[in-house]
C-alpha cells in the first residue's frame, strides 16, 4: 500500500509542471491561439520584465520553459525536428582534420553523431533531458561516441582554445563570447540559424538569406 503511494506520489510529481512553466502556460492561454511562437515568448519576456523579475530570473524561467518544450517535442513518437546532419555543417567540415567539436544544443545529436562517424571527438551540450537521452541511445545505434552534458549555453564552460569545431545550429546567441575564447587558434564555428531581416512582419519566421558577405567573429 505504502509502495503504491509513493508511486503515485512520484508519478504526480512528474507530471507537474514547474512553477515557471505553469506560470508561462497560464499566461499563453490568454494569448490568441495562432500566435507565432516566438513573438509569444517576446511578450513574455516583456512581461516578466514589467513584473519585476530581475534578468538572471526571467533567464532561468526561460531555461525551464525551453527545456520542458524541447522534452516533449523529443519525446514525441515522432519529433517533428529534423534529424538528418545539417548540410552546412557536413560541407564545412568535409575535408578537415577532425579534432575536439563541441555542439551547442545537441537537440537529438543528427550533427555530433555526424561528427563521431566523421573521428572527430564530440561534446555535446543541451538542457533538454531528453535531448541527451535520444542522442545517446542514437550514438550507441551507430556504434559512436559522443559526450553529453546537461547544461545550458549561459552555464557551460566553453574553457579556453579547447575546441577545434564548435557548431551552432538553431541555437540562439547568448554563446558567441565563450566560443570565441574556446576555440583553438584556426578552429571554426559552424552557425546556421534562421534571420529575421529588419522590417520583417511579426509572425513571419522562414528562414532569410543571411546578410550579405562573410560573418566572422572577432577574437
Ligand atoms: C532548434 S533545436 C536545435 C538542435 C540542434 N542544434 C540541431 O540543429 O539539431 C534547439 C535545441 O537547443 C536546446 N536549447 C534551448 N535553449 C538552450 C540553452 N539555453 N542552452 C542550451 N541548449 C538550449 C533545446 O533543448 C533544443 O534541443
């Protein structure tokens, strides 16, 4: 009986939601139901602000909605993102010599396992659990190594001239100083994300051409 109990008690505790999240979703039942995702989360931000909720708060808020989001999608029975390696990802590193790679947000590991096939020693990092889950189960099917860590882009320790690849792949950008001082001198960083030109309408979030010319990082 006790037994039971405890089972059911963990089993609710499993299905509540955190207090930030339930906050959030409450919040979003008032929102207009088509509303694009990412402006949701613009307002919300703007909301928490206006409440008074310090950055290092509305941050940590955003970590658990973010995670708890991500989970579901990778929990699906089938995740609706994508799981084939990142074609930019495979043409830029065709040819190198493969070192130490680093995946900011390894998501279900489609580029690290790209990455460990390819010999190169990956690290990928995401603050979905269940990201790390599918990666590693995906890792072990295809026979490869590839190290996970929960952890989000504001928490991780990129170290410094540790990496000789660090990819980015609809990631946001709250990384670029880390990785900058983490890579080692001639190491690349692989970005591919989607681009809001300026002007562009609320709502409409394809994928833009990037700005013109190359994109580099200063050191
Ligand atoms: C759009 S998916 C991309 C996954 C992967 N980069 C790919 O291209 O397949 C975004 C991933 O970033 C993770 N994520 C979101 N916010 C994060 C943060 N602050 N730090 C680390 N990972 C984060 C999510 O859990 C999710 O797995």
């Amino acid at each position: 009986m006790l037994a039971k109990l405890l089972i059911a008690f963990l089993l609710l505790q499993a299905k509540q939601p955190s207090k930030a999240v339930a906050d959030f979703q409450e919040w979003r039942s008032h929102q207009p139901a088509n509303a694009d995702y990412f402006d949701v989360t613009a307002h919300y931000r703007e909301h928490l602000k206006q409440a008074g909720l310090t950055d290092e708060q509305i941050r940590s808020a955003f970590q658990e909605i973010e995670a708890t989001r991500w989970d579901r999608i990778y929990s699906a029975p089938n995740p609706t993102f994508n799981t084939v390696p990142n074609a930019f990802l495979m043409e830029i590193a065709n040819g190198r010599k493969p070192g130490r790679a680093l995946d900011i947000g390894v998501g279900q590991g489609r580029n690290s396992i790209f990455l460990a096939k390819t010999g190169w020693d990956v690290t990928g990092f995401d603050i979905s659990e269940q990201a790390l889950k599918v990666t590693q189960q995906s890792a072990q099917t295809a026979g490869v190594k590839v190290t996970t860590v929960k952890a989000s882009m504001q928490e991780y320790d990129f170290g410094t001239a540790k990496w000789d690849l660090i990819v980015a792949t609809y990631e946001g950008a709250d990384w670029h100083e880390k990785a900058i001082r983490g890579l080692k001198p001639g190491g690349i960083v692989v970005i591919e994300g989607f681009y809001r030109a300026p002007g562009t309408p609320p709502g409409a979030r394809k994928c833009f051409p990037r700005p013109p010319g190359p994109a580099r990082l200063r050191a």
